[in-house]
C-alpha cells in the first residue's frame, strides 16, 4: 500500500488541456485515437445505455467474479459508522448500491446513463446527472463510493472537485479502477484477456463496439501520482493506492480535510 501523502494545494494540478483532462492523459487519448470533451460524454453515455441490459453477466464472466470481492473490499475500506450517507457515483445497474445497503449505509446512486438507472431495480434513491455538476448540496454526504468509471469521465479534476465540495470534512471515499499487474507473466496474460479476449466477450454476450471501447480507455487513466495530486487539490488527505489481487484492480481511497 502506498503511504498517506498529505501535499496540497489547489496549485499542485497538472496543466489541463482544452478537453479538461491533463496535457498527459490527453495524449494518450490521442494516441488510442480516443475522444475528448464532449465527444467523450456522449459517447460513453450511449454505450452505456446500450450495454445495461448485460453488463453484470459481462462483468461476471469477464473477471471470474472477482469484481464481486474486489466491490467487497472497496466496501470495507470505507470504513464509514453505520448510518452514513454515502453516494455511489457511477452506479449503474446497483452492485454497490446493494453491499452499501446491506453494510449498514444510507446510500443512493447517481448515473449519466439513463438505460443503466432503468436497469437498477435496487429501490434506492437513484438520479440521472453528469459527475462534474451534480445536484448534491455541499458537506451533505459522508462517503462515496465509485467503481470502475474513473476512465469514463470526461473532466476528472472537476469530478474530484464535486468530492470535495459534497463530502463532509472527516468523510470517506473508496475507488475502484482497472490496472495492471507488475509481475511479467502476470501482466502478460493480462493483456491477452483485457485487450484481446474481452472484446470477443462481450460481442458474443452484449455490444461488440463497447467492449471494444473499454479495453482501450484505459489511456485516459492517469498515473497513481497524477490521480493523488488531483484528490490532494480537491481537499483531500491521506491518500492511499493498493493494487488488489496482484495487481488486476487498485483501489483508491482519501479522506476529506478539515475538522469533522
């Protein structure tokens, strides 16, 4: 695990490009040929709509279920008392919605897909809204949640930004993104599932275009050290990356500055 390093300032963010991502990741984007900006938003929100009706079998099968411990992990590490308020920001189809709720949590969700809320039969609060402006007031919440949508989107320091401004001073949050392993054999089959053998995946089982995608977002991914010194910018403190099952997924928690 990475040690907490507690640098701020608002100061310390990288250059951001036109699009509202880093001059870094914005290069990646277009070395993938991937696009930015609006562009971005709108097509990461039709193919979401697009997949809902499959996407946990598609989840399942292409991670042998560990997405199910992997979600269990990021719920521990929360670490919130029973009865916090957390928002699960990405929620799609409601697999955190349901630990959050069975953890003890006040939880409600909110998704940029329309066709991924129709598919969450979760009963939970649930609103339709784009991460970089959404209808929560601030201090209001104590922890959020997010899984596997760091890459989706469009202006990630504004998201970590909107963190900031509606996590109560003290509160949590716990973030789980795709990575890759260290290990040479490790990374090596990894890359032949991920990039070749999940895109066959999810043609036979749901939209081939989509799955297609998503392998290759990875490039708007930025490094464990850009990542930290957005969340540092956005108020947070104690900011933590550990890689899980050897290095697969990582998860990202912080906690908010100030005094509870």
């Amino acid at each position: 695990m990475t040690g907490p390093d507690d640098t701020t300032g608002r100061g310390a963010v990288s250059t951001a490009s036109p699009a509202g991502i880093s001059l870094e990741a914005a290069a990646r984007a277009r070395e993938a040929d991937l696009p930015t900006g609006a562009e971005k938003t709108m097509l990461v929100r039709s193919m979401f709509d697009a997949i809902a009706p499959r996407y946990d079998l598609v989840n399942r099968t292409m991670t042998f279920g560990l997405d199910v411990h992997w979600r269990r992990q990021s719920l521990r590490a929360l670490a919130l008392p029973h009865g916090a308020t957390v928002l699960d920001l990405a929620c799609g189809t409601g697999d955190f919605l349901k630990l959050l709720r069975s953890g003890g949590y006040r939880a409600l969700g909110i998704d940029l897909s329309w066709g991924m809320l129709a598919a969450n039969h979760t009963g939970l609060p649930l609103v339709q809204a784009d991460a970089s402006a959404l209808p929560v007031a601030t201090a209001s919440i104590d922890g959020i949640t997010c899984g596997y949508a760091l890459r989706n989107f469009t202006d990630l320091a504004a998201v970590f930004d909107e963190f900031g401004r509606m996590v109560r001073p003290g509160g949590r949050i716990s973030l789980l993104e795709v990575s890759e392993p260290e290990s040479g054999l490790l990374l090596a089959g990894h890359r032949i599932w991920f990039r070749r053998v999940v895109p066959v995946l999810g043609g036979l089982l749901s939209d081939r275009s989509a799955y297609r995608y998503l392998p290759r977002s990875t490039a708007y991914l930025p490094s464990t050290d850009e990542l930290r010194t957005l969340l540092h910018a956005a108020g947070f403190s104690s900011v933590n990356r550990r890689a899980l099952s050897g290095g697969l997924s990582q998860l990202l928690t912080a906690t908010r500055s100030g005094r509870p």
